[in-house]
C-alpha cells in the first residue's frame, strides 16, 4: 500500500471519528434538553435517563428517576423504594437536568411514615422531598449513607446499618438487619435493614432474589436452620442488631 492511499485511508477514518464524536454530542445535548416521558407504575412516577446525567450521550447506560409518587404512593404509610421497574434499575430520587431549574420534580404526600432507601440509589437531587411528611427513614447503603442529607427529608428520624454508624454519627442505629447469605460484594452482603420499638413486630422486605436460586425464607443463622416467624416480636438489647438471614435453594 502506497503512502497517498493509507493517508487517504488515514483521513477518511479521522473524519468518520469526527462525525461520530459530533453526532454523539449533539445527540447527548439533545437527550439533555428535551422533555422525558412520564410512566406509572404502582407507588411510583418516574423516567427513563441516561446515568451520565451530567454528560448523556447514545453510549450511556439507560436507568430509572423516581420522579414522584403516584395517587396510590401518596396514601401509603410505608414505601420501599425498588431496585428496578419494568427491568431498568433505579438509580436516582427526583431529577434536575443541569442548567434548567425548571425541571426538578418534587415528591408530594403526607401520609408516608417509613421510606427504605437501598444501596441502588446514586443520588438524591435538590429539592427531591420538599413536600413530603416522613418519620422514618432506613438508609440500607452500607458504604455511602450520605446520599441523603436533612435538606431532603427534614424532620425524618434516619437509620443506618452499625457498621457504617461510626463514620456516620449524625444518624441512628438500625436494630434489625437483613443479610443476603451469599459471597457478594454488592453492599457488603447486606439487603435491608430496620428498627422496631420493644414488642412491635418486624416488618418483612421484599422477596430478595439471586440467580439460579429460589428464596426460602429469612432464618435467625446464617447455617438456615430455624425460619423466622414474623408474628413473634424480638427480644433485642439496647445497642445490639437482631440479625436474620436469606435462606437458598438451587433449582
């Protein structure tokens, strides 16, 4: 191959990455400005977003913003906020597309008593819970509980898994924790966690799953050998977590 043809070749390579860069651009400030749909599904409002929201492009990952509650959300006590809808995994409480105030959702209900907030969600945005009326809130991230401040959710009582407590000490100890009984590294083994007051009942999450696994319930030992009764209130000492942990089958 002589030189003229691979600089030819050369140039006309450089020009397709030029292109390709130009339309990834404009398509990602595209993505950034125009309006998103709004879907429901059961408690919750929400969008489909790229998750390099400060710079979306046709490469990013697509993902989950909870926008709002629905009309059935706005009556609920208890909301646990999911993983996933519909497939796409939650990352984001509210959403502010940079540069457009205009654009922040508000969650709006003054029912809700208790809000779990798991280690899926990667950000909170300003403004999120301005009109809302939470008493509880359980953080179940087990390395970054900071996601949340007291400008989201003013007033709301905010627990954390011990572990994390020591670094974190504007917030309470949870005394029931979930483990998810398996070698993982997603949020250090931990599925959720809560807290209950001297002869109140503990409150079951949902079902967690695994691959290749069928779910058999939530034990006192991590061995799986007695089940654990959700009518029975715990005996738990102060300053102390009552563990229960996930129990497996293969299929």
């Amino acid at each position: 191959m002589n030189k003229s043809v691979k600089h030819t070749l050369v140039g006309i390579l450089i020009g397709f990455l030029v292109v390709m860069l130009q339309m990834t651009i404009l398509f990602g400030g595209f993505m950034a400005f125009r309006p998103y749909k709004e879907r429901t599904e059961g408690y919750f409002r929400y969008i489909i977003v790229t998750d390099k929201m400060d710079n979306p492009s046709i490469f990013s990952k697509k993902c989950v913003a909870i926008i709002d509650f629905s009309p059935l959300g706005r009556q609920q006590e208890i909301i646990d906020i999911p993983r996933e809808i519909g497939g796409t995994e939650v990352r984001y409480l509210g959403y502010h597309k940079m540069g457009i105030m205009t654009d922040n959702y508000r969650f709006e209900t003054a029912n809700l008593k208790k809000l779990y907030i798991h280690e899926n969600i990667k950000s909170i945005y300003m403004f999120t819970f301005s009109n809302v009326t939470v008493e509880e809130v359980m953080l179940c991230a087990a390395k970054d509980p900071n996601l949340i401040d007291s400008r989201y959710i003013s007033g709301a009582k905010k627990y954390v898994y011990k572990s994390v407590y020591e670094s974190h000490r504007i917030y309470s100890v949870a005394n029931i924790v979930f483990r998810i009984n398996y070698l993982t590294e997603i949020n250090d083994g931990y599925y959720s966690l809560d807290n209950i007051q001297e002869g109140e009942t503990i409150p079951q999450p949902a079902k967690p799953e695994r691959e290749g696994y069928e779910f058999t319930g939530w034990y006192t030992e991590a061995d799986c050998e007695n089940l654990w009764d959700f009518n029975i209130s715990p005996e738990i000492k102060e300053g102390e977590e009552f563990r229960l942990y996930a129990g497996w089958r293969r299929l």
